[in-house]
C-alpha cells in the first residue's frame, strides 16, 4: 500500500458493518472480522433505501417540530388577542415570527447536524430505525461535513424533491445532498 494512502474496508460477514482492514472483530456485533491475511470482502454495507429514510426523516420531523408546535399554542393562549389578530402591533409581531423561524430553523440545524455527527452517527429518527450516517470509507462524518449534508438538503428540495428521489435510483442509495457530502446512510 502506497505511503499515506488510507487502507481499504472489510464489512462484517454477520451484520455488514465497515470497519478497518485487519481489524480482528466487528465492533457492532462482537463477530469474527476477516483478518489481514484474508482482505478485503465483497460484502457491501447494506444501504438504506428511500422508504426506510422516509421513515426515519418522518419521526425526526415529529421529534424536532413538537417542542415549537406547543410554545405556539402557549403563546397563543397566553397572549391575549394573539390568536384573534388584536394585540402586537405588524412590526412587532413581524419581528417576533422572524425570530421564531429563525429559531426553529437554528435548532433544526443542530438537531441533524450534532446527531449526525455524534458517535451514534444517527438522529433519533434514525437510531429508532436502525440507520447511521457515514462517509464513503464507513467512518463517523465530522460536523463539517453534516454541515453540508444539512445544506445540501435545501439543494435536494429546490429540484422539486428529485434530490431525495434519487435514492431509489443510485447505486449506494445516495440522495442528492449525500452525493454532495460524500456519505452513506447504511443499516446497522
């Protein structure tokens, strides 16, 4: 192997997790990995596909939008003349609503990118479904590149939601801002 090059993966017989070339047992499932002197298998990761990440995107919108779905409803209740259009003058509620978008959109952000990018490399939504969030080499992605995969998903939606499509199509099951990122949502 050249000099600085990175070494290749061998993927669990048992559960098809990646894991370093010669290492002597899959980590995930305590199995026997292949050792050094049998290289690297032809086992791929087992990719997610589009209706197992739909899922999983589906709960972490429920998880993520419930704490901002109440603190409407309580500031509608205990703001008096809110939810009749009497109270804040236009500016100031303008000023408020922006605040709170860019408040949800802020914690939205973190949610995924800080999951994505912890050791459990999944969101709730993810774990509940037994996917994780890795780069091409089947390593934990930094939170600079869940960065771009969290932008990467305004790209994916502005082509009217091809992006997200085309997991049903590529070979790995990569969305468009999974191409973008250079990751893989694998099983675990």
């Amino acid at each position: 192997m050249a000099a600085g090059a990175t070494p290749p993966l061998v993927f669990c017989t048992r559960c098809g997790a990646p894991q370093p070339y010669g290492a002597q047992f899959c980590p995930g499932c305590g199995n026997s990995a292949p050792g050094p002197t049998q290289g690297p298998t032809s086992v791929p990761p087992p990719y997610a596909g589009f209706w197992v990440r739909f899922g999983a995107y589906f709960l972490d919108s429920l998880i993520a939008s419930t704490p901002f779905v109440l603190f409407a409803i309580g500031a509608a209740i205990a703001v008096p003349g809110l939810a009749r259009g009497r109270g804040e003058p236009p500016v100031a509620l303008f000023v408020g609503m922006l605040f709170f978008y860019f408040l949800i959109g802020a914690v939205v952000w973190l949610y995924y990118t800080l999951f994505e990018s912890s050791a459990r490399q999944a969101t709730p939504g993810k774990m509940a479904f037994g996917l994780r969030v890795t780069d091409l080499s089947g390593n934990r992605i930094s939170f600079g590149r869940a960065n771009g995969r969290f932008f990467g998903k305004i790209l994916s939606g502005m082509t009217f939601y091809i992006g997200f499509l085309m997991v049903g199509f590529t070979e790995k099951k990569q969305a468009l801002h999974d191409m973008l990122a250079g990751t893989l949502v694998v099983k675990s």
